[in-house]
C-alpha cells in the first residue's frame, strides 16, 4: 500500500506540473548573489531556449538530434545540482524556461521532485547556526614544525591538511550543510537589517565556514604551505604549492581547492551553491598576489617586501593585480565570498575608530578593486568592537564601519552559537580548529568531530600556549 501511495503520489505531482495549474509561487527577489551563483549554471543553450519564439524562430535552422542531446544533458545537470543543493525554486524555474518544458519527461519528472523535495523542508534556527574558521593549511608538516622561531605559531592556530580532510568528512557525514550569513539575514534597502529564512531537509545542521589570512605572507615561505591561489588549465581555482625539492606543483594544497573538490563529489554539502568566506588583509597582497601599491611605488616597504623586489626583479605589479582579480572572480562565480580583516590585520578593539577608518580607506583602494566590494567585517585577532550585549548607536567604530557599508560583524568565541541579529547589524561568532582548540579544549569540539579521530600525530606536543 505504501509503495502504490508514492507511485500515486508521483504521478500526480507530473500531472499537475503538466497542467500548470499549480506551482509553488517561485521568487520574488533573488539576492544578488544567489543570482550571480545561478548564473554560473547557467549557459548559451540555456539563454537560447528562454529568448523570444519569434526571435529563435528568425532564420534559425532546427536543432540536430545530438545538438538537443547535449542541450537536454547541460539543463539536467544545472538543474540537478540545484535540486541536490536544496535550491527547488530555481531549478523548476530553469526547467520550466525550456520550450520544450511540456514535451520533455525529464524535466517534468525533476521539477515534480523538487516540488516534493521542498514540501518536505523545515526552517532551521539561525542562533543554533554555528561558524567555524580555519588559517592556511599546512600541507607539509616537517617543515611547518622544524623547531624554528615560527613552528610554534603555526602549531597553535594552523590545521593540517590530513585534519581538514577529515574535519570536512566527519561533519558532512553527520549533516551539516554550508550556508551563508547572507542567508541568516539580508539587507533592506534602507540599511535596516532583516531576518532570513534557511530551509533545508530535516537533519541537515547549517553551519558557516571561513578562513583568515589566505595571502599566503612572505613569511610563509619555504614552511610547507602552498604560495599562491591561481587557475588550471581547466579554469579552476587550484594552490601553487613548491615542495622540499623546489617543485612548483598545482594542486589541492589548501582549503579553497580541497573545499572545492569535496563540494563537487558531494554538492549536497552546499546550501544553494555557498562555499566559505575569505577574510582577507591587503599589506602583503591577497590570495598570493603582491598587489598592494607599496609593492608599485616602493615605498615605506618592510624587509621581506624589500626581499621579494630584489629576489624578482622581473616583477610585473600590473600583471599580479590582473591574475589575482581572475582567481577572484572565478572564486566568486563558484559560490566564495569575501571580508574584510582589515588592512593592516589590526586589533580593531586597541585600535581608535580614526585608525580604523584610515585602515579601511587602504582596504577599499588597494583590496576591493581586486575582490570585490564586501559588506562584512571578520575582525583580526578576534578583537571586537563591542561587548557581548552588542553594538550601542553611539559607538563610533560601528558608526564609521556601518557608514561604510558594513552590516555583518564577526568575531571569536568559543561557543557553540553565538549570534544577533538587529535590525542594524548582523554578528556571529567563530569557532577556531586549530592546534590550540583540538588540544586544550577537545570537549568544546564534540559537537562538530572528535577530536582523537582527525589529530594529525606529526603534530609536537604540548602545543604551545598562547
């Protein structure tokens, strides 16, 4: 009986899609970046099949039995991983923008899925959403942890890339999903701040994942990390990593790539397309890039920029901001996001609000023309602008920081769960994976892994205190 239930079930979800008498109302608004994440499934035949008929129908040959084969394919698979990344809504709308939409079994019978695959969501509560962030990943750990001046560091706040791995593995296994805080509220147009709505199945526990620092500083160097973000020749973001033996590898040597991999393999692990949040400084470049102007000018330049000039004297500053601005594009067009952590990684509570201010100028002159513009703050060292009660309209950090268009604040806690949301600012706290928490405060990881079954055993112990 159940069996013939669902068959009936089925059969009737087809039929009223065929009739078009009842879809569930789609969108009204897509945030503007859930738009540019669908656009990057989005293709020419797709575009073709949605223009004007009497456009198409202008001199236009019929299309090939392969030609509509592929086409078919191309729309299945875009519409597919929209339905495995619980986005329902927009993969009925692609589905339904074919012409042929009526006439084509396999797209009725995936909207008619995604129709009851979104009858089934449950609204998840966004102060239960937990946030967790990782520094680079240390790929090769005899030379992370060689007994210099550095390893120390490196072993309390960097997590391995065995660790990772296993991290990404375990969590997926229990449910967790990858959201956005753009997802845990939106802004008006007004500047005031609302509520979001994140719907996923019952089990799935969204979480939200960033990374400080991916500029991979000069200091870095020679330690068993990779050195820069770039593209393959498939167009795919990848690391640069040089190994012992000054082999310059590219490859999955840190988290954006691995994420990526992981992500492909299993899509379900991705809420509508999101990925992780870079926050991201400027003084030495980003993404491996030495783009900031000291480097052009050569002016006030620290020792190791000083270095870096005269171990490259071949150095194209131009050239670095273009190929950094493609990796980040191609990030973008991909799900990631990115934040400020200020320029300078500065302790915005040490700092005056005019520090900050000044620092944030260098950030919007040298940093977002290559990223982006961002509407978030991941502040460095974890070092808020505020205490836990929240942000008051007086304090003049968050004056100068919401004038500039910041409206998501994070800083970090230890905690399970740590957000508000105002109707003036967003704020979450983050958890950090590293050396340090695995090893002092195992407990507090429980949630998330064991810790005993993702510890890297190359790692020195005590762990340095901090």
């Amino acid at each position: 009986m159940k069996k013939r239930a669902v068959i009936l079930t089925c059969i009737l979800s087809a039929s009223i899609l065929l009739s078009g008498s009842y879809i569930l109302p789609l969108l009204n608004h897509i945030a503007e970046k859930e738009t540019k994440t669908v656009k990057t499934y989005q293709t020419a035949s797709q575009d073709e099949a949605e223009t004007d008929s009497s456009e198409a129908d202008a001199g236009d040959t019929e299309d090939t039995d392969s030609e509509k084969s592929s086409k078919d394919q191309t729309v299945l698979d875009q519409a597919t991983i929209m339905y495995e990344q619980y986005n329902y809504d927009e993969a009925i709308k692609l589905l339904k923008g074919q012409k042929d939409f009526t006439k084509n079994k396999d797209y009725m019978d995936l909207a008619a899925k995604c129709q009851i695959a979104k009858s089934s969501l449950v609204e998840y509560p966004l102060e239960q959403i937990t946030h967790v962030f990782f520094h680079t990943l240390i790929e090769d750990t005899s030379r992370a942890f060689d007994g210099d001046s550095k390893s120390g560091n490196y072993n309390q706040v960097m997590t391995t890339v065995s660790e990772f791995n296993k991290i990404i593995q375990i969590m997926y296994d229990k449910g967790y999903v990858l959201v956005s805080p753009h997802d845990m509220a939106t802004v008006n147009k007004d500047g005031t701040m609302s509520r979001g709505k994140i719907m996923v199945p019952e089990g799935k526990i969204p979480f939200v994942l960033s990374q400080d620092d991916v500029s991979y500083y000069h200091y870095m160097d020679d330690d068993g990390c990779a050195s820069k973000l770039v593209l393959d020749e498939n167009g795919d973001v990848k690391t640069e990593y040089i190994d012992a033996d000054g082999n310059v590898l590219v490859g999955d040597y840190d988290l954006v790539p691995l994420l990526d991999s992981f992500i492909k393999e299993h899509p379900d692990f991705s809420y509508h397309g999101r990925k992780g949040i870079l926050a991201m400084t400027g003084y030495n470049g980003v993404l491996g890039y030495r783009t900031d102007i000291a480097y052009k000018t050569k002016e006030n330049l620290q020792d190791d920029q000083k270095k870096f000039l005269d171990d490259n004297p071949d150095f194209d500053y131009d050239q670095d901001v273009k190929d950094a601005t493609k990796v980040a594009d191609a990030m973008k067009a991909e799900g990631w996001e990115f934040a400020s952590h200020t320029w300078g990684h500065m302790n915005a509570t040490e700092r005056s609000a005019e520090d900050l201010e000044t620092d944030d100028k260098k950030w919007k002159a040298y940093v977002a023309p290559i990223l982006g513009d961002t509407d978030m703050v991941i502040f460095a060292f974890g070092a808020d602008i505020g205490d836990w009660e929240g942000y008051s309209s007086d304090n003049p950090k968050f004056q100068y920081y919401k004038s500039a268009g910041y409206n998501y604040f994070c800083n970090v806690d230890s905690s399970q769960y740590f957000v508000q949301i105002t109707d003036q600012y967003f704020r979450q706290g983050r958890r950090n994976l590293d050396g340090y928490r695995m090893y002092y405060n195992p407990d507090m990881l429980s949630d998330l892994f064991n810790v005993s079954d993702v510890w890297d055993s190359s790692r020195p112990t005590p762990v340095p205190e901090m």
